[in-house]
C-alpha cells in the first residue's frame, strides 16, 4: 500500500474526495429544494379541465392539469385562488376558491364547485367541459399554518366553505409529525347539500383520535344521528376545543352563519385571536 503515500496518488485521491462531497451537497440542495409553485401571483395563468365529475345535481369536482406530471399548483396551507370566467351576460367575473388538493397531488389541482342558479361563476363552471380553460391567480389570503402552531383546530363550515377546512383538515393528518387535532362542525340544508361526505368520513375513519366531524342538517332525513337546526352555542360547546391559548375556532360559511358563530363565540369566551374567518 506504499504506492498510497506518494504524492500524485494523494493529490488525485483528494480531488476525487472534493469531488464526491461537491456532487452529493449538489445533490441533496436539488433534492430537498421544494418544486416551485405553478401560480403567479400577479398574473392570471390558464389551466386545462382534464376531468369533470358530477357529484350531485349542482355540484361538481373539477380537475386541472399542471404543467407536467410533477408540477405542483404551490399553494400553502388555507390559502385560495382567484378563478376568472364570464358570467350568462358574458362579462367578466372573479371569485375565490379553495382547492381541496395539496402539493402533495401533483400533476394537478382539483376544485368542488356547488353551482348555484344565479351565481355568475357558476354560469361559467356550469358551462365548463374538459379541454376547456381557466384562468387562475393566487395564492391569496392571510392564514398562515405551520404544524403545531395550536394544540387543537375548531373548525366550524357551512355549505362551500368546507373547502378550506378540508384543506386544512388533510394537511394536518397526512403529516405524520404534525399532532393537531381537528374538531369540525359542518352545516348544510339537507344531505345531499353535503359536500365532501365521502372524504370526512375517511378522514374520521383513518384518523380516529385526531379528527372528529358533526354534521348539522337544518332539513334532516328521517333516520338522522347529527344534528338539527342550525349550529348552536351547545353544539360548540360540545364538539369544539374550549378556548384557551393553544386552540384557534376556524369559520368559512354564508354571511348570516359567519355572523352568528362570531356572536356565538364571544359569548362563549373565544377572544378575537383565537378565531379566524376565511
């Protein structure tokens, strides 16, 4: 092993060792550096409808396609986007959505959209078919979510407004170093009004200790274990986290429901930075 020790030998040996160690930090920085986002912030991008399901009457699940297999929309957690499309008069129209994948869909991003009879966004969704486009921009909003922040979400939706929370709901349990708990009250008129029925029930069966949902239908069925009426100070009492430091109430739903929950709230002791509306 002498031939080790000469000098020629060791200079080649450390520039293979500089070499070795250069390529691997390369490869690590490429490795762990996060894909960049599709959206732009100021511009609106077009994505292309690739699937349209119908899920009910007046609800539908749309999926766009990203720019490659492996692409990623680049949304953080409980944020939205702003989709653009023209209204029955052919005008322009902007409205906010949340998608209900993360950027651990790639490839894609889908949005569950309930289109209502004189909603202008919804013409425009109720028009859409696959190859068409939409024009998209974001993120947008002011939540911001690091695993851990709270000890315990109370989440209270209504209607489309379980977008977010689904959202949210699904980036917490999917990680595994994140120990959140999720407690989601969720209000509609009747069952069929509800959207994501099939994706809450997994999310309860899959995660048992860390998320529970209550339904509440103000036109219940005849066979009915949920609850009834609209959402109560009871109902919070019971299915929602007590207000401490560690916990934050989310609320996403019509402007009368946003309204009472705030009130219902406050009287319950939940003070204003424990809440947070979408």
């Amino acid at each position: 092993m002498d031939f080790l020790q000469t000098p020629d030998i060791q200079i080649l040996l450390g520039v293979a060792v500089a070499l070795v160690a250069t390529v691997a930090g390369a490869f690590y920085i490429y490795a762990s550096k996060k894909p960049k986002g599709c959206l732009d912030p100021e511009n609106f991008k077009d994505f292309k409808l690739v699937k349209r399901v119908q899920l009910s009457h007046n609800v539908a699940k749309f999926r766009f396609e990203l720019a490659t297999p492996t692409s990623v929309l680049g949304l953080p957690i409980g944020q939205h986007i702003s989709c653009r499309g023209k209204d029955n008069q052919g005008e322009d129209v902007i409205k906010p959505y949340t998608p209900t994948t993360l950027d651990s869909d790639v490839g894609y991003f889908e949005l569950v959209i309930k289109m209502y009879p004189q909603g202008r966004m919804s013409h425009h969704f109720r028009e859409m078919r696959v190859g068409d486009y939409l024009a998209v921009k974001g993120p947008k909003g002011r939540f911001r979510y690091q695993p851990g922040q709270v000890r315990a979400f109370g989440m209270l939706a209504g209607g489309s407004g379980i977008t977010p929370m689904f959202q949210v709901a699904r980036a917490i349990l999917e990680n595994p170093k994140d120990k959140t708990k999720v407690h989601l009250i969720y209000a509609n008129v009747t069952f069929e009004d509800i959207l994501l029925k099939e994706e809450l029930d997994g999310l309860s069966t899959n995660y048992p200790d860390r998320f529970k949902v209550f339904f509440v239908l103000n036109q219940p069925p005849e066979i009915w274990d949920g609850g009834v009426g609209f959402v109560s100070k009871e109902m919070i009492q019971t299915y929602c986290p007590a207000p401490a430091p560690d916990i934050q109430i989310l609320r996403c739903g019509p402007p009368p429901m946003n309204k009472a929950m705030a009130n219902h709230l406050e009287s319950l002791g939940y003070a204003p930075e424990m809440q947070f509306q979408f």
